[in-house]
C-alpha cells in the first residue's frame, strides 16, 4: 500500500511538472504593415519615392490608424511636391494615439510653407 501511494506521488508529481511548461510566441514577430513600412524606407533610402509611397499605401489599407505609417508616407508626398497632402496626413497622424507630435507639426509646418 505505501508503495502504491509513493508510485501515486511520483506520478503525480511529474505529470504537474510537465504540464507547467508553457510555449510562448516569438519574441520578434512583424506585421504585414511593418514589413511594408520597412520595404518602404528601403526604396525611400535607394531614391525611389514614388515606389516608397505606393508600399505605404498598401501598408496604410492594411492598418488605416498606424501613424507611423501615416507620418511616413506625409514626409514622402512633401518629397512628392504635395504639401497639401503632406499636412492633412500628419494632422490625421497626429490626431492618434501613439503619434510622433514632434515629427507631425515639423511635416505640417514645411507642408503649410511650401504651400
């Protein structure tokens, strides 16, 4: 009988000690949307623009709210000649949470200047 209840408690035991273990996510796992966002900056820095702004569109149908994405593709219609555009999407930027405040009244002010 002690014997059985010792078996009984060494099972017991290891079937708590393995079921404790708990499989977490990736630590490093991307959107689409940032994944575009960086395709985005790569073809920004390589002098595509034009490419650069279609990526953050597609990215911006993906997550209409990410103002990242928002202020990136503001900066790229400045590079466009598009102040006008520039400054409604860095008002629309900044008017979310998680904004970069800073960046967005630096795009609005040199939209508003070359206007």
């Amino acid at each position: 009988m002690r014997e059985l209840l010792c078996c009984s408690i060494v099972l017991l035991l290891t079937a708590c000690a393995t079921s404790t273990t708990v499989e977490t996510e990736p630590q490093f796992s991307t959107t689409a949307a940032e994944t575009l966002l960086d395709t985005a900056q790569y073809q920004r820095e390589a002098g595509n623009v034009d490419s650069a702004a279609v990526v953050l569109e597609r990215a911006l149908r993906i997550e209409p709210r990410n103002p990242a994405l928002l202020l990136e593709l503001a900066e790229l219609r400045l590079l466009q000649h598009q102040p006008s555009e520039a400054v409604a999407l860095a008002k629309r930027a900044r008017s979310l949470p998680g904004a970069d405040a800073r960046r967005a009244d630096t795009i609005i002010k040199e939209g508003e200047a070359s206007d």
